[in-house]
C-alpha cells in the first residue's frame, strides 16, 4: 500500500510545487494598473448659448463642447477673487495656479494632479468663468483622492438665457 500511496501523492505535490501562486501573479497584476494609472482630474467643457427656456414641442437645448483654456488653482475662497459684478466670471484669482491646459476639439481635458482639492476655472472672453460654490464660498471645488480621477462636467452658460 505504501508504493500505491507513494506514487499517487509525489505527481500531487510536484504539481503544487511547480505551480506559481496566484496571488503573486495577481500583485504583479496590481502593480502594472496602478502604475499605469494617473490621478487628478478629467472632464469636459461644453457651452450652453441663447433662449434655454423649455418651448411646446420642441427639443431641450443641448449644450455642445467647445475647445477652452482650463485653469486649475489651489482651493479658492470667493474672497480670494475678483468677481465681476454678480456674474460667474472673475477678473482676477489670487491663489497658486497649479496647472492651465487647453482642451481638445471635443471639450476633453486631463490633468495629472496629487491629491488635494482644486478650484477650476474656463477661460471665456478674458475672465475666468466658474459657475459651482460649495456651502463654505469656495469656487469651482474639485477633490482629487490617491490613485483616483475625478470627472468634471463644466457647462459655461453666461451667453444663456433662463
């Protein structure tokens, strides 16, 4: 019985001997995505123009990408800018800019940023355009988390009417 035990256990433990863990295969895995993987901020500009009023039968107006310049700045408090009047637009940021990229055709933009929270800015007509405040005053908020992308929707509308 020895030689049938033998010979049935020694082909099971070669096997498992020469097999490669798994989880060091999936760890090497891992290291390649988050590697390749960026963090920051991706998002797309689109402007909205004219009478935005809902009309009888006819369809609700889209807003259509528009190639922009994107300012990002470090966490902007209203009081650290220069407001024109009581529009969306700003002469002037008094924050640090930590980056400014132009998007594509299409309104795409992206910018690899550390993690941190951001306040960002569409140039239109020579002012700086931002349209969303949080509870505290701080414009355009965007919050970027370790080895994440926040997505961003900017739809400029100071050409719209409501």
């Amino acid at each position: 019985m020895r030689p049938v035990l033998f010979y049935v256990f020694i082909p099971i433990f070669l096997g498992i001997a020469c097999k490669t863990p798994k989880t060091s295969a999936e760890g090497s895995k891992n290291t390649i995505n988050s590697a390749s993987e960026v963090q920051g901020i991706v998002g797309e500009v689109s402007e909205l123009i004219g009478n935005q009023m809902p009309m009888v039968g006819a369809p609700a107006p889209t807003p259509r990408p528009i190639k922009a310049t994107v300012y990002i700045y470090d966490s902007t408090h209203i009081s650290k800018a220069q407001q024109i009047g009581t529009s969306p637009l700003f002469s002037m940021v008094n924050t640090r800019l930590v980056q400014k990229l132009d998007t594509n055709e299409a309104g795409r933009f992206s910018a690899a940023l550390p993690a941190g929270t951001y306040s960002v800015f569409v140039l239109k007509g020579g002012a700086f355009f931002a349209n969303q405040f949080d509870e505290k005053n701080n414009i355009g908020l965007c919050r970027v988390e370790v080895g994440k992308q926040t997505r961003v929707q900017i739809t400029v509308n100071v050409d719209a009417s409501y």
